[in-house]
C-alpha cells in the first residue's frame, strides 16, 4: 500500500467516526485497551484546545526543512 492511498483510508476513517479514530490512536500510541480509558481520554482531547495528537517536534522538523 502506497502513502496516497494510506492518506485515502485514514482519512475516510476520520470523517466516517472521528471519536472511534482517535480513539484507535491513543489505544495504539498508548498501549490502552481500557474502554472507559479511552473514553475518557477522548473527552479531555476534545476538552482542550491545545492538546495534539503529533509531537509538537514534528512541525519544528518539518520547518527546519
């Protein structure tokens, strides 16, 4: 599978349920298996307007480019 197409599906899984996706996520990024956990997670991320998902490294990577 190519990076468009990897692109394509992730965001399909986005606009088809954007709470299961990030979700899915933080259960991979994290190890959490919890329901309740990650529904609780979920909560606080969509609570906080500062919260990011992708390091904040990445973008200082990216501008050094």
């Amino acid at each position: 599978m190519q990076f468009t197409e990897i692109k394509k599906q992730i965001e399909f899984m986005m606009q088809e349920n954007y709470e299961d996706f990030i979700k899915a996520l933080i259960s991979i990024e994290l190890g959490i298996e919890d329901k309740n956990v990650l529904n609780k997670a979920y909560n606080k991320y969509m609570e906080n307007d500062d919260a990011n998902l992708i390091d904040d490294n990445l973008s200082y990577f990216v501008n050094e480019i």
